[in-house]
C-alpha cells in the first residue's frame, strides 16, 4: 500500500519536472505513515533530529511546501497559526475532498458529497463563482474525544511519531 502510493507520488512529480529525491521519500514516508494525523513540520523535523538521515528544517519546510504545491499533501489548520499537514488522498477513487478532522485525536471522517452540493450550488449561482477545486477541512471534536473522562491524545504530541524505515 504504502509502496503503491510511493510509486504514484514518484511518477507524479517526474511528469512535473521533479526527483523523489531519497530525502523527500523520507518525508513521505513520515507523513504516510501518519497519515491519520495532521502533523507539522517541526514533528517531521523531530523525527530525523540526531537520527542517521539528518534533515535541516529548512528542508522540511521547502519539501512540504513543494508536495503542497503538488497536491500531493495539504495544509490543515490545527490550532491558529500553526499549519500541520496531511496527505491528500493521490488515489483518486478514494479521494475525500471534505472531511472532519478530529483536533484531539486526529481522526479523520469523510462527509457525503451531497451535503456539500447545496453549498456548491449556492456559490455558483451567488458569488458567480465556478468551482474547479475545494478542499473542505472542517475541524472539531467527536463526541467521544470531548467527553470529560476522556484522554485525549493531542495532536500536538509528536510522541507517536516513528521513524520510518529508509
Ligand atoms: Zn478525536
């Protein structure tokens, strides 16, 4: 699965001019293996730090920035100001243009399409506005993660960040 998709990422930015250089599929790695979770670009830099493939920060952020760009991740916004990515469904049979992500535990929910059509419709007719693309990120809580009794599992925590295998 993982390689599967490593292969379309691959291909995806050979046909724009770029390398899967081994340090941007280290990245890739890394966010695919969190793929449940929006992470920033500081957990990604914590995962390499004094780890045999050192990465810069700077590179992580250039790297994101390049996959952004690509359509390959997405930015969400967590916490304000704090950017955090997550993968952009590259399969398009899967692809979830809105969603819910949880801001406790991360959880990811697809919401049905035709909940977003009236919406859809409604710029179009009104703003005079047509849509080509959307990506629809509507952050909160499940009733189960905002529970008083409940531990919750940050999204903060790059606790639950593993180095992948290069
Ligand atoms: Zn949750």
């Amino acid at each position: 699965m993982m390689s599967e998709q490593i292969h379309i990422i691959k291909r995806k930015m050979f046909d724009q001019g770029y390398k899967l250089t081994p340090q941007r599929a280290a990245i890739i790695r890394v966010l695919l293996d969190h793929s449940d979770i929006p992470i920033s670009a500081e957990d990604i830099f914590m995962v390499f730090k004094g780890k045999l493939h050192k990465m810069g920060l700077a590179t992580v952020y250039r790297t994101l920035e390049l996959f952004c760009e690509m359509n390959i991740i997405h930015k969400v916004n967590v916490e304000a100001g704090m950017a955090r990515y997550t993968m952009s469904n590259i399969q398009n049979d899967s692809y979830s243009h809105e969603q819910l992500i949880c801001t406790a535990c991360g959880r990811k929910k697809k919401v049905k399409v035709d909940w977003v059509k009236p919406l859809e419709k409604r710029i179009e007719s009104e703003l005079g506005f047509t849509i080509t693309d959307y990506q629809l990120d509507i952050m909160g809580l499940f009733t189960t993660c905002s529970g008083k009794g409940c531990i919750k599992k940050k999204v903060s925590t790059p606790s639950r960040l593993s180095v992948p295998s290069l």
